[in-house]
C-alpha cells in the first residue's frame, strides 16, 4: 500500500483537529485503494465530516467511528441514514436538558442521571436553571442588550439583579427579573439567586399572559422603603426558535437518537417536499370503553382509508370512568375492539402508525410529571394485531421530517386560568362580538414565553426533579398540543402552532388535522349521521 495514500489520510483528519493511529489510516486508505473511482480529496473530506456529526468525546477517533463513517459513506446520496428517522417518537425521559454555562458563556447540553428521586437539593436547581435560561435569553434581546458604544437609545431597560436594589440609590424605573413566590401567606416577592424583594402588586399593569405563583416575571416599578412597588408585569420576551438554535449550532437539542438536529436535514426536507399530501391526525380523551367513540373513530378511518395518514396520536384518558379494580380488563377488551375496527382498513393497518399518550388519570404511574407510557402488559394483545403501535410518554416529542411536535396531555389550561393572579379581560365590540384576547391565546403566549409546558408550583403540577427539561420549550418547537378539557382551539404564537383537539365526544367529535409541508392544522369533526 501507497505511504503516500496513508499520509493523504492522516493530513486530511489532522486538518480537522482529529487524531488517528497509522493503522486506522491504513484502513481507509484500503478503502480508497480498492475504490480508484473515488477522488481522494473529497470522499477523505466527506469521512471526516461524518465523523465530527458523532459527537466525539475527544480528539481521539476509534475503530467504530471509521467503522460508523465508511457505513454511511457507501450509502447513495438520497438514502437516509439509520437514525435519521421520518417519523421518531421520543421518550422525553432521555431529552438532553438546556442549561447556561457561565464559564463558556453559552447555552450548553448536558447529560441528566437517570434518577426518579435525586437529594433534595435538585428541587431548588429545577426554579433556578428555569431562571437562567430565561435569564440569558431576555439579555440578548433588543429591549434589554446594551447599546452599542457611543449611542443613547431612550426604549432600552436595565436588567439588574435583586441584591442591587440594597446598594445602589436608583429607585426609580427599576427593573427585575424573579421568581414569583409567596414566602409569606398573602405578601408576593421575586427571588433570584442573590436574595428576594417584596413587592406591591396594587396598582400593577399586567400583560395578556397568565402570570402564576411560581413563574418567571420581569417586573417594572419603583423601590422605596424595601419594598418594589410595581408598575408593570410581565413574562420574558420571547425568541424565535431561529435564533434559539444558533446557540447550539447542529447539535440535537430536540432529543432521538440521531446526533444532529434532524430539523436541518436535507434529506428529510427532500422527503417531506416530495411527500406534500402526508398528514397526522390528532384525537383527545378516547375512551375505549364508550361505543359511540369507537363507532365514530371508525367512520373517521373509513374517511381516511383511501389516504391513510402518517399516524394518529391518540390521547388519553382511555376510559370514561375513573380507575378501579375492573379498569384492567375494560381496557384490554376496548383495545381489542379498536384493533379490530383497524384491520378492517388494511391500508391504515400497514401504513399507519398509532401512537397513544397517556392521560393524567390513566393507569400508569402517579400523577407526577412526566408520565411513563402505557403499561406492555395492558396493550401487548393490540400491539400484536397493530404492529405499528408506539407507546408514548406524556408529554412526548414527535418529529416527522423536519417538523418538531410536542404533544402533552394535562389539564394545562384550566390549571393556569385558576392560578393566574390577574385574569385577562375580553372587550365586546357594539356587536357584542368578543375583541379582546381568547384565553387560550393567553395560555399560548404564557407556556412559550416562559419555554415550559408547567410554569407553575410542585403543589399544583408536581414534576420529577431530575426530568424538568422534560417540559422544556427551548427551542420552541413547531407546534405544541396541548391536549385539554377545554374547548377546540388553534392559536399561533411566534412562529408556533399551539392546538387543542378538545374531548372526542364532548366536542361534536372533534380533531386536528396537521400538514407538515404547508406546516398548517385543520379543524375536522364527524357530523351526526343523520347529516
């Protein structure tokens, strides 16, 4: 073998900053020698980008990265690699959590230990890293990013921590940013890391958000005498989910297997191009044990058995009555029945998936968040007639091509609505039509401004301490269902769709239909039959 083809491999991966032992080198230039149609330059060049996407702990690559590389390498331009998946369903127990490291002054992921119940000392690092990550991102934003030397610009605010309000003499036009907490019954105060400040809420101006207990704010005012007498209210600016991921370049902050974004996938952009009709369906509250439920979801297949979608994700609850010793087998025969309502339509059976999401009162888990799928047991007699079944965490991440999907199942908004300090008000126009903002508009700015599903005390939506980023929204994804009790809905909200399909049968039967192409959500429901 040609010293001069082995020393072209080892120049090529020194370029990049790797390094490779002779033998590795000898490896692959077998492969270019066995290859003569190859060019040595560009394919050596292709190896070790695909290299540099696994992520290595170090410098050092290994028999398996070659191994891995050279695999991916022979594959044909538009084939799609192992884990670049069309459609995932991600376990958010395995999400990477997003924190702000401050010695490399960036956003970072970071690894979680896989541990239920961690020392008491990770429940108060949930509230601060929700604090940090709100914390940096509101700084770079316009409102509050210092001006550029030299210039004076009028609109811009101070963000300072509540410790400056102890030292420096500036009590007007303050600025803060904090915790929402009663540390005494009645009397609200912000915390950060450096201490708390009481603050007067009496003649505030509260925005269209639902602002809670336990939410991060950005409060406005003036400080005398201790206490932070507040003008105005609000949560932290948003940020587009653009700029969001220029923090972390390719890295895959959304979760599965793959170690880049699937997001800027090519590949996966060229299939969803050429795909323009695919479509998911999404159904709220299937009870499985009510007749008239699956006797209207098989009208709805027998709609779509020409056309199967790319999946139902169907949530729970998945029965009408709440748990009880008999739940167990009402379960199991209601499944059996939607199994068999499904073979009748062989183009859904062996094109489309079923994934379920679990409700707050399904059998399960306790009621802390987030929830562990379906139990095997229950649905291993449906997953034997419907293969393409995926059991689901709640709230879990879905991402079909380039399109990312969380679907959580939880009484969200009437938990934030009842919370709430300050209640929106709607105007009614001299046509007694409503003007004034829906709720579930405001529930939609308050879950993405605040980059949580939950923003809400452990009291009132107890969360496992080591899996909180499980309900993370940063980067913002796509669209967010947030399936509910409450009514139907689709709301958009800084380039994100957030959507409710609302109970089946208590609303007309009602469901979403989301077209990730055109990236847009329909309203569908089944009309009675006698219309």
């Amino acid at each position: 073998m040609s010293d001069n083809l082995v020393k072209k491999v080892h120049a090529a991966f020194d370029l990049y900053g790797l390094s490779i032992t002779k033998k590795l080198c000898a490896t692959i230039a077998k492969h270019l020698q066995n290859n003569p149609d190859l060019d040595p330059k560009s394919w050596l060049t292709k190896v070790v980008e695909q290299i540099l996407t696994q992520n290595l702990p170090t410098a050092q690559v290994e028999l398996e990265n070659i191994k891995q590389a050279l695999k991916e390498c022979v594959k044909p331009e538009s084939t799609l690699k192992e884990s670049e998946s069309v459609l995932n369903v991600i376990d958010v127990f395995t999400v990477p959590k997003v924190v702000y490291d401050l010695n490399k002054k960036k956003y970072v992921l970071q690894k979680i230990n896989e541990e239920l119940f961690p020392d008491a000392k990770y429940k108060s690092l949930v509230f601060k890293e929700r604090l940090d990550l709100l914390w940096y991102r509101t700084l770079k934003h316009a409102t509050f990013a210092p001006s550029k030397f030299g210039k004076t610009e009028e609109n811009k605010l101070q963000l300072v921590p509540i410790e400056y309000l102890l030292s420096e003499s500036k009590t007007k036009d303050v600025c803060v940013m904090g915790l929402l907490a009663q540390l005494k019954e009645g009397q609200y105060y912000l915390e950060d890391y450096g201490g708390s400040v009481k603050i007067n809420l009496k003649d505030a101006f509260y925005s269209s958000s639902l602002i809670m207990e336990g939410s991060i704010v950005v409060a406005k005012g003036r400080y005398i005498d201790g206490v932070l007498r507040v003008e105005n209210i609000d949560f932290p600016p948003p940020e587009v989910s653009e700029s969001s991921r220029a923090n972390f370049g390719d890295a895959n902050t959304f979760g599965g297997s793959h170690p880049i974004l699937l997001k800027l996938s090519e590949k996966l952009k060229a299939y969803e191009d050429a795909n323009k009709a695919n479509f998911l369906i999404f159904v709220s509250e299937f009870w499985v044990d009510n007749e008239a439920i699956l006797n209207k979801f098989k009208v709805c297949m027998s709609g779509y058995s020409d056309t199967p979608p790319v999946a139902f994700v169907i949530c729970g609850h998945f029965l009408s009555s709440p748990a009880s010793m008999d739940s167990v087998k009402k379960l199991k025969e209601g499944f059996k029945k939607l199994a068999g309502m499904i073979t009748e339509f062989p183009l859904i059976h062996q094109h489309t998936e079923f994934i379920f999401v679990p409700g707050p009162f399904d059998l399960s888990a306790p009621k802390i968040l987030p929830r562990p799928p379906l139990p095997k047991y229950i649905m291993e007699d449906f997953m034997k007639v419907v293969p393409k079944t995926r059991l689901a965490t709640n709230p879990c991440r879905i991402q079909y091509c380039t399109k990312e999907i969380v679907v959580f199942r939880e009484n969200m908004l009437s938990k934030l609505s009842r919370n709430t300090l300050y209640y929106p008000k709607t105007e009614i126009d001299e046509n007694g039509e409503d003007r004034g903002q829906k709720v579930y508009e405001s529930f939609a700015r308050s879950i993405i401004r605040q980059s949580h599903l939950a923003p809400l005390l452990f009291s009132v939506i107890p969360v496992y301490w080591q899996y909180d980023q499980a309900l993370q929204l940063y980067p913002t994804p796509d669209v967010i269902v947030a399936a509910d009790d409450f009514q139907p809905y689709k709301t958009t909200y800084y380039n994100c769709q957030v959507i409710n399909p609302g109970p089946f049968i208590k609303s007309n039967f009602s469901f979403k239909v989301y077209v990730p192409y055109e990236n847009v959500v329909e309203d569908c429901d089944i009309p009675d039959d006698e219309n």
